[in-house]
C-alpha cells in the first residue's frame, strides 16, 4: 500500500494563485475547478483565466480571477461570520467546505492577533475579495482531489522592504504573515518585494496542521506542478513548486491481518494536581471518548514530582479532549502527534463454563480469528466467591475449558 505525499517547494514565495496554478499544473482538471467555483460565483461575480507562462526558463501555470460588473454590487463576503454563511449556502462538499473554514480561520486569526481584536471583528480587506475566494475554496478542490496522507516542506523565502495597504505602510512580510508563519522553517531571499502574502501563507499554515509531517528518506516522486506568480524576479524564480510523491508501507492494509488505523496523542505534563482530580480527569476523558488514558510518575524542574498523562483518540473527538484537559487541569500546554496503530477487535460475550456464566472479552482479526481470550475480572470474583476457588486458578480453570472448545461450540448467550 503506498502513502501519498505532498511535497511544497516555495521556490519564489507563497501565494494563493501560485498553489492553485501548481495544483492545476500538477493535474487538477480545470473542469472540476470550474464547476466548484461556479458556485461560490464563478461566471457571475469572477472569471478564470489560465495561461502558460514561464519563470527562468521553467514552464508554469499562471491563474486569474478578474472581476466582473457585478461583483461592485454584489462584495464577497468580508467578515468570518460572513464567509461561514456563505461557504455554507454555496452546495459545495462538506470536506471542501470544512478545509476552506479552516484557511480562512487561520487568517481571520492572525489578523484578529495583530490588531489586537476577536476574530468575529476581523475585517477583511486585501483578501477580502473574490479572487482569495476563488483561491482557497479552488485549494481545498484541489485538496479533496489529490487527497496527500502527509506533507513535506522546505524554508519558505521571505522578501524585503515595504508595501502600502488599507492599514497604512507595512514591512514586509506584512504582520499577519510573520504570525501564519511562526514555528514554521524560513530564509531570506533578499529581494525587495512581497513574497509571501497572507492568503498564501494561511494555506501553507492549513497544510502543516492539518496534514502529519513527512521526514523519511526513501521515497518515490511522481509528478510536479508549477505556479507562476505574478512578477519576474533576477534572484530566483517566482514560482512555487507542488510534487506528488509515494512511499510503500511495510505492510499493505489490505493483505494484513490487522486492521490499521489513524489517531491523535494529547499528552500534557502536570505537577499540580492531585491523585483524586487527575483519576476524576481521566474517567471523564474515557467518557468523552478516548481510546486509552495512561500517566506515568516524571520528576520535573527543580525536582519537583509530577505525571505525564497521555491520552489516545481519533481526530474527531480532538476539539472535546482538549477543552477538556484545559477545563479540568492545570496544565498550560498540551503537546500533540498523528501516528497509527494496528488493533484488534474486541466484543464482550457470555459464555457457559462447568463454573457458570461468565463474561469475556474476545479479541479477533481482521479475518475473524480469535487472538485473546480474557475473562471478565468482576465475574471471576463472584465465581471464585461462590466456588471456594482462588481467583487465579478459577481463571486458569476457565480458560482450559473455553481454548478446549472449537470456537463454533462457545455456547454464547448474548453479546454486546
């Protein structure tokens, strides 16, 4: 089975229509471009154009949006409440629409962290335009088309000097940039323009998070796409590079007899909190949905002793599982990865023994095969109890007399 990667190469910066061109180079069908973004306006409020250009002799896919007559009395949505409305009336997939929020959050809070307001006051004005929308919603088609399992990426080059906007005269990169790209890897070009604009930069952000990092060294590239942007520059080329790229898994899904899957580890490490509360903390987290929560004695600074509480859960419940560690414990940071594992699956059955009924939990592959037999604790102490039996020869006991049988001859009473 192979993982498909994305690699994004900023060769001469970030931008919008420079991710979309690449996608478009890289293969995206214009017509599954087209037919998304007619419906966010595309043909009434905006146009697509397309061309072939080049950028030091590299061949590229230059993307447009003109605006048309209409737009004038008709303004793309400018504020994030407007966006949601909009996006969410627009009869687009839920995955499409679900990505272009989360672009658009990232920006409407970088901008909310420099002018020091909320998000819901943030207003839109250089990328408040149609064109940004036709770029992030024409990204998250883009996306929900290539479908990468992780991301590769390399120092995004960062221009120089100054340029006027709706606030004034700004440095480049402008505030909101240096906020999308914090924590992220960059180098200085030392070219005098604008590199990196803000919608280009909140893709690129959307991309790292929402994707698990690629850092292998063997690997297979596919195809490459190239976007032009929309000046020439002497020092480098103006283009951003998408490649697609493949590794095989050790094991294929489909051959294994284990099913395989995605999940998140929160961990958080905690010297304030007392044994009762973090025991109340992880049966609420279990209730939340968790798939384990464990936590181990650490000794932190100073010496002071505290635990590290780790919990496993699928992507879903990530929202939940966080609110709910900063609710109930005192901690100020919550680490986070995306890994996978291989599992079982389990059900608990009733079965009939010569020492009565008893409940186990019984652990099969993919192909149905019983890999774990594991009597139910509770259970074995009534038995034993009723018995005069010492719990751990009762399990002994039990377990001889249920791997005796076939499995088609478990008397099963009821499962659940």
């Amino acid at each position: 089975m192979s993982k498909k990667i994305l690699f994004i190469d900023a060769l001469g910066g970030l931008s919008g229509d420079m991710f979309l061109g690449a996608f478009l180079d890289l293969g995206l069908p214009v017509e599954l471009l087209r037919e998304n973004l007619e419906k966010v306006g595309l043909g009434r409020f905006f146009s697509l154009e397309t061309t072939s250009t080049e950028r030091h002799g590299i061949a590229a896919c230059k993307v447009d949006f003109p605006a048309l007559a209409a737009a004038a009395a008709n303004p793309a949505p400018k504020t994030m409440a407007t966006v949601i409305s909009f996006l969410r009336a627009a009869d687009l997939s839920k995955k499409i629409t679900e990505t272009s929020l989360e672009i658009f959050r990232r920006l409407a809070a970088a901008e909310a962290k420099v002018h020091g307001r909320t998000i819901e006051k943030v207003h839109f004005h250089e990328v408040g335009d149609y064109d940004t929308l036709a770029d992030i919603v024409g990204v998250a088609v883009a996306l929900d088309w290539c479908e990468p399992e992780s991301v590769s990426i390399k120092p995004v080059p960062l221009g120089t000097g100054f340029v006027d906007c709706a606030h004034g005269r700004l440095p480049i990169p402008v505030p909101a940039v240096i906020v999308l790209l914090e924590g992220l890897p960059v180098v200085e070009s030392g070219i005098e323009a604008e590199l990196i604009t803000p919608t280009g930069a909140a893709i690129f952000k959307t991309l790292v998070e929402l994707l698990p990092s690629f850092n292998e060294t063997n690997y297979r590239l596919g195809r490459s796409g190239y976007g032009a942007g929309s000046r020439q520059h002497l020092k480098r080329p103006n283009l951003l590079r998408l490649t697609l790229g493949s590794v095989d898994q050790e094991i294929a899904l489909d051959d294994s007899p284990y099913a395989l899957e995605s999940f998140i580890t929160l961990e958080a490490t905690l010297d304030d909190l007392t044994p009762e509360k973090l025991a109340a903390l992880q049966e609420r987290l279990l209730a939340d949905g968790a798939l384990d929560v464990v936590s181990w004695p650490v000794v932190m600074k100073k010496g002071r002793l505290g635990v590290v509480l780790q919990i496993l859960l699928r992507k879903t419940d990530e929202a939940t599982m966080v609110e709910r560690i900063f609710s109930e414990s005192p901690t100020l940071g919550v680490r986070r990865r995306q890994s996978e594992r291989y599992f079982l699956e389990r059900e608990i059955c009733r079965y009939k023994t010569s020492f009565g009924e008893i409940r186990c939990k019984i652990a099969r592959n993919r192909q149905g095969k019983v890999m774990n037999i594991k009597p139910e604790h509770d259970d074995l102490v009534t038995l034993a109890k009723s018995h005069t039996l010492p719990l751990t020869l009762l399990e002994q006991h039990i377990l001889i007399e249920l791997h005796g049988l076939e499995e088609s001859n478990f008397c099963i009473v009821g499962t659940h």
